[in-house]
C-alpha cells in the first residue's frame, strides 16, 4: 500500500512539473523574442521556467548575458566553438574569428556589421539557394517543417528565431528614428548612430550558434 501511495505521489509531482514546464513555455518563448536572445532547443526544463518568469527585458538581458560571461565564460567558450567547428562554409568561420576578435577588443560596431553575411549566408545554406531570397521567408518555411507537438522546446526555439530575425530585418524607415532593437536596414545602410553595444554582438553571435548547431543536426540525419 505504501508502495502505491509513493508511486501516487511521484505521479503527482510528475504532472505538476510537466504542468508548470507547458504553461512556461509561451513567457519563456515572448520574453526571448523581446529581449532577442535565441535558444538552441536543449534548455534544461528549469531554465526555460526562470526564464519565463523573468519580469523584464533588462532582467532577460543581465540573465543571458551572465549566462555566457560568468563561470569563467564557460557558455561563452563552448557558443564559439560550436560555430568555429561547425559545418557552415570555411569563409564564414574566417569571418566569424575576426568578429571575435573585434569583440573582445570592444569593436563593436565592425563586430555588428560583419556578422550579418555570416547569419545570411548561414540561412541561405539551409535552402541551398544562392539566389536572392528573403531571410525571413527562409525562417519562416523552416518553422513550418518544425513538427508541432507538446512541449516541444525545438519548436519553441524556431518560432523565437522567426521572431527575432523579423525583429532584425523590420523595413524601417530610414527618416523615421531608429529603432532600439538591432535593426540590419540602419546599420548597412550607414544611417544608424552606432550605439552598438557588446550586448547586441553577443546578441547575434548566440542566433548564428542555434542556426548553426540547428543547421549541423539536419545535415547530420539527413546523411543517416
């Protein structure tokens, strides 16, 4: 009888983690998109539920940011080498180095700018176009061959992604003000006032790290 009752008990505490983790996901889901920080679809459970909890975009950002830079940057260390020892093209692992080595010498800007042709160039690989296409098109046929199922943080992850590459790439008017958030049409397009900060690098230096590892697991089932 006491072996039931326990067994009645984990069951409960089952159901009630799995509860808690499923009515997380969607705040956990806005507050990245807000803030604009991508998931790589393998976030512990816990996280995802403090994450989602977290009642501000400054709040998200300080959590992400000591997330990469604390513990002896250890998130940081394995973020670089995730995309360095990736199988995106050669060229843009050269490119990304010296994005590296701008930011860590405070080059913001320079380091900003150049990564851009890494994330397009990275999402064009997943359609093996080297034409001109839409990067948000290209997110966004993506999200719709990511299976829909419960608790599915992969999904989760590329309905942030979509978010935020729209977020980046919004047409806004270049007589309008800026936008607060990294906004590629100001930036390339010389019209921006280059307050960039080492937060909007790490920023998409993490989007460029989930696309890639994203982008090395369907290269990987598609050879099996």
């Amino acid at each position: 009888m006491d072996s039931d009752t326990n067994i009645q008990d984990q069951l409960k505490i089952f159901r009630e983690g799995v509860k808690t983790f499923e009515n997380s996901l969607e705040a956990f889901k806005n507050n990245c998109i807000e803030a604009g920080w991508s998931t790589n679809g393998f976030m512990l459970p816990k996280e995802v539920v403090i994450i989602s909890k977290l009642e501000t975009e400054d709040v998200v950002n300080t959590y992400f940011w000591n997330y990469f830079m604390c513990n002896n940057k250890e998130h940081y260390r394995v973020l670089n080498n995730s995309i360095i020892c990736s199988q995106i093209d050669g060229k843009y692992i050269k490119l990304y180095k010296e994005c590296l080595f701008a930011f860590e010498h405070e080059k913001n800007i320079i380091c900003l700018n150049s990564l851009f042709p890494i994330l397009e160039g990275l999402l064009r690989k997943y359609v093996n176009n080297d034409q001109f296409i839409s990067v948000r098109n290209i997110c966004s046929d993506l999200l719709k061959e990511t299976p829909d199922y419960a608790f599915s943080l992969e999904r989760k992850s590329w309905e942030i992604n979509q978010g935020i590459i729209n977020k980046i790439y919004k047409y806004e008017k270049l007589s309008t003000v800026e936008p607060e958030f990294i906004n590629r049409n100001w930036l390339l397009h010389g019209r921006s006032t280059y307050n960039v900060t080492s937060l909007d690098c790490l920023k998409l230096m993490n989007l460029i790290g989930t696309l890639s590892n994203d982008f090395n697991r369907k290269t990987r089932k598609s050879i099996h």
